[in-house]
C-alpha cells in the first residue's frame, strides 16, 4: 500500500516545548542515568560525611560545611542541567522566529528564518510522544540528536492520529 500522506505543522518557538523535548532526550540516554544517579550518590555521601564530622570527639564545622555544599552542588547541577540545556537551546530556535515543519513517508523537512533542514527517517528512527510532542530520536548507537513536533502546531487536531500514523510506519515508538 503506497501512501504519500503529508502533514505540515506551524509552531512559534516555545521554551516548554524545547524544555519537553530535551527531558525526553535526556530520559532515552544512559549516560544522563548514570550521571543523576552518580550525582545523587555524590550528594548523599556528601551529606553523610557532613552528619560524621559534627560527630564528637572533634565535630569538624568546616569540613561539614565543605561538604553540605558539595553536596549541594552536585545535585544541583544534576537537576538544572536539563533546563540549562532548554534554555540554551531555545534561544537559538527563539531567534529563528516561527518554524514549519512537513512531515511524510520520507522524513521530516523543518524550515526557519535562516534555515532549512531535511532529515531521513533513517536518522531518526525511534520517537516518544507526549502530551504536547512528538519527539523524534536518533538510534541508541548513533548519538543524542533529537527534532520535535508540537501538536499545537497541527492545523486540526485530529491530524496529530495521521501524523502519528506516518510515524509509527516508518518508525518505531520508544
């Protein structure tokens, strides 16, 4: 059954989207695991030291301090390193001004001000849609590379089923 289904989508950029969309990146990869939990782990161990060092004989309020705050601060680049990366990443959409993006059996082809960027769905073959998005990923193997489609940006909100039907022929849910 050959089927040439196009669906166009207008968005402006918006940083909840971006936001959205580099958590569900984020989320897909092991090394981001691995490091909130390896920060967390830091944090905690931290902490414990600190709860040791005002410990009698000698209680050490310097070296409680030192750690409370390394503590602090590894968990607390962990947790702001996603919305960082959002933030960073929406300027440059921001300044781009409003996007369309067309979607159909062979990819995706995503237009700005300035630029205009055709991607293969053989680079992008693993999507996980969410209330919002749908976020188009490369192979576990191949990188961290990610595009994204806003359902606000659809025409009729029952070309998010077409648009999710394009996608799940060409490629796989996560």
């Amino acid at each position: 059954m050959e089927t040439n289904e196009r669906i166009e989508l207008a968005y402006p950029p918006d940083f909840q989207d971006v936001r959205e969309a580099v958590r569900v990146r984020l989320r897909a990869t092991f090394w981001w695991r691995l490091l909130r939990w390896t920060a967390w782990g830091g944090g905690t161990l931290a902490f414990l030291v600190a709860g040791l060092a005002l410990l009698p004989p000698s209680p050490e309020p310097e070296t409680t301090a030192l750690m409370v705050v390394l503590g602090l601060v590894a968990v607390g680049c962990a947790e702001s390193l996603p919305w960082l990366t959002a933030r960073s990443l929406f300027l440059l959409i921001r300044a781009q001004g409003e996007a369309t993006a067309v979607v159909d059996e062979d990819g995706g082809r995503w237009t700005s001000r300035d630029s205009e960027t055709t991607i293969r769905w053989a680079l992008l073959p693993r999507y996980v849609e969410t209330p919002r998005l749908f976020v188009l990923l490369t192979a576990k193997q191949s990188g961290t590379g990610f595009a994204y489609l806003p359902k606000h940006g659809l025409a009729d909100p029952a070309d998010a089923d077409r648009l999710r039907a394009v996608l799940d022929r060409n490629i796989s849910k996560v």
